[in-house]
C-alpha cells in the first residue's frame, strides 16, 4: 500500500512536526501507514453520518478498511490538546502491547498536518457513555454514540468488566518492560466490544517506567474524582496511581454512579467519600446499583466494593499490585485480610484546588521534581494538559 509520508519539498508551517512524525513513525516496525485516501474513502469523506464520538482531540468515525474491515478512525483536530509527544506516545505504546482487555491499533496516517489513528471498532460504546449515561463531548474519546439503556448491566456482566479491567492493567504494570503507567484511567477509556469485553483505551498520556525506577515527577494530567492524592499534589507518579483510579472505576461500576455529581445533596456529592462513610457504618450494600433490582450477589458486590476502599487508600503503598487486586476480586484472596484505612477523598482535592497546595504540599512536589534529577518527565512543552484537571 501507499505510505502516507510523502511530503512536499517545499517548507509549510507543519514540516518540522511531519519529519518529526515521519522519523519517529519510519522506525516503528509494528505500525501500518494508511494514506489519508484511503481513509476519505473508508469513512466516505468523514461525514457527519458516520461520525461515532467528538472531543477536545478531535472526532472520531466509524469506517470500512478495504476487505471490509471495520475501524474507528480518531482524527485528531489541529488545535487538538493532544501533541505530537502524545499521538507519538500512544502509537508507541499501543503498538508492541497485545491483550484481550486493551484496544488494538491497526495503525495510522500522519500526512501533511493530518494525524489519525486507526483502531478496531467496538460497538458497544465506552462505560461512561453505557452504565453511567452522563459523558458530555469532552469525555468521548474513541466512543461510539448509542442510546443509553440499550445494554444491560446484570451482576454478572459486571463482574466480568471490572475483573477484566484489572486484568488489563497487571498486563501493563507486571507484564509488559518497561512497564506501563497509563495515567487516565476512567470510565470513558474502558471501551467495550460485542460481548462487553472491557478494552483499556487512550494511551496518549501513558508513561513507560523503567524497573530499576521508583517513580517518575511530572506535571498532572487525567480527570479530577479519579486522581490519587500523591500524583494530584505532588506530580508524583508511580502504578499506584493508576490502582487508585482502578479503585474508584470499581465504585462507579457497582454502582452505576458517576464519582462525583454535584447536583446531589452534600453529603452524597462524592461517591468515594460515601461508600467509606457506609463502610464505617458496615452498610456498603446499600450503594449497589438499585437498577440490579436485587438480582446480585451481596457479598460479592461488598467485596467489590472493599475493593475499591483498598485501592483507593490514602497512603499508597498501602494499595495492593493489580494482580493483587485480581485475586482479591476473584475470591482468590480474602479482602477481610486487609486492613482498610481512610482513603484519599475528592472533597480533601477540590479543598486543595481553592486554597492551594499546603507548604508541606509544596516542598513534597520539589523532593520529587529534584529526585528525578529535572529529567523527562516534566511535560514542560505540553503543559495545555492540564486543563484536563477538572471535575467532571
């Protein structure tokens, strides 16, 4: 097929980002290059019918690859908040990883200013779009537009999506070398196939973690309501931030609630803070979804629930490894076995956010920054991320 990289001689204001494109993409073995044609015709020129999610990245359509292949083509927008670093990073990472529960990239185009992904097409829309049914357009990355109510979400289904998700994210943080921070754990990044497999989505963010390394320092970017304390504060990132993420999606799933709804009364605005205010109480089945009607294991649901409570602990290295997690949500470990401590709350964040971090705050985020040795990771040219840093 017809490579997408060629350019014209002559300079245009997109040239350094297309050779910086071209020679980081050119050494990548495991991408396959689409022309932009070619993708014109497989989305029948990007009409509006077949546009299947819009964001601040860009839109993304459902379209047929010759052999009648379906995709979903992300067109990243030119004032997209995702760089070249991030679409790079993304390409990177998503093309040497191979699991069940992760998205599959089938490759890209990067001609003149044009920068697209090409990802397998999941029918059946993201879980923020399905069970929780609140995503606005800023949430709607790589998600397919369907009617909420369509699926079903038994006990069952349940179970399956949030072991699956774990599973995905121990393939990234134990498996995979370097291992893998994806950073923007959400619920509109969990895609979700014909059979509602769960698929880990939009690595753009993701951070690859050398083993002899602890941790990394950087700038803050993901979703306020699923950011761990530590990496909010300080910019210190290590897996445990994505544990404690993972923590707070296993609430929203049990209980088909959005972690924070500020139209709620006060005291049930956070659902983090209301599931550790009825654990206390010994009342956590109280939270499970009452669209399940009853029709659910209550003791599996709790135990899910006291899941999340020990993810989402305050002091992080209280939070178990993923394929911790996947044992305790398969019964293979006892959760009684562990002792659950306050967790880190949203409303303790949003306070942070109004007055500021705290001097002891602030010197904690320069002992990272300078144990880092001021390498990497400090995002200074993508600093547009973090505006990604609000309440939902």
């Amino acid at each position: 097929m017809t490579g997408c990289f060629s350019f014209l001689s002559r300079r245009s204001p997109h040239s350094d980002h297309s050779r910086e494109l071209d020679e980081e993409i050119s050494g990548m073995h495991n991408v396959k290059l689409f022309s932009y044609k070619e993708l014109r015709l497989a989305t029948d020129d990007f009409c509006d019918a077949n546009k299947i999610g819009e964001g601040g990245f860009g839109d993304v359509f459902k379209g047929q690859l010759k052999g009648g292949q379906g995709a979903a083509i992300k067109v990243l927008s030119a004032q997209s908040r995702q760089g070249v670093k991030e679409f790079l990073t993304e390409i990177k990472v998503i093309s040497e990883i191979k699991h069940v529960n992760l998205v599959k990239l089938y490759g890209c185009c990067v001609e003149g200013n044009h920068r697209i992904l090409v990802y397998n097409y999941l029918p059946n829309n993201s879980l923020s779009q399905t069970l929780l049914c609140n995503a606005s357009p800023m949430h709607l990355d790589l998600t397919i537009s369907l009617l909420c109510g369509n699926i079903q979400f038994s006990w069952k289904t349940r179970f399956r999506i949030c072991i699956g998700i774990a599973r995905g994210l121990a393939y990234l943080h134990e498996e995979v070398k370097p291992y893998i921070v994806h950073r923007d754990i959400k619920a509109s990044n969990i895609l979700l196939d014909g059979d509602l497999t769960p698929k880990i989505s939009d690595f753009g963010l993701a951070k690859l973690i050398p083993d002899n390394e602890t941790h990394v320092s950087t700038r803050v970017a993901g979703t306020l309501g699923y950011l761990a304390p530590e990496y909010a504060v300080g910019g210190h990132l290590t897996r445990k931030a994505d544990i404690y993420s993972f923590g707070v999606l296993i609430l929203e799933i049990v209980c088909g609630s959005c972690n924070t709804n500020l139209r709620l009364p006060a005291q049930e605005q956070f659902l983090l803070e209301r599931t550790w205010d009825l654990y206390e109480r010994n009342e956590l089945v109280g939270l499970v979804d009452i669209s399940l009607d009853g029709d659910f294991d209550a003791e599996e649901a709790c135990r899910f629930l006291k899941v999340g409570l020990v993810c989402t602990q305050e002091n992080p290295k209280r939070r178990p490894s993923m394929s911790t997690v996947v044992k305790l949500l398969t019964g293979e470990q006892n959760v009684h076995n562990h002792n659950i401590t306050r967790p880190g709350l949203i409303s303790d964040l949003m306070d942070l956010k109004v007055r500021g971090p705290s001097k002891s705050s602030e010197t904690k985020s320069s002992s990272y920054n300078a144990s880092s040795g001021g390498s990497e990771h400090q995002e200074e040219s993508n600093g547009q991320y973090k505006s990604r840093v609000t309440a939902r």
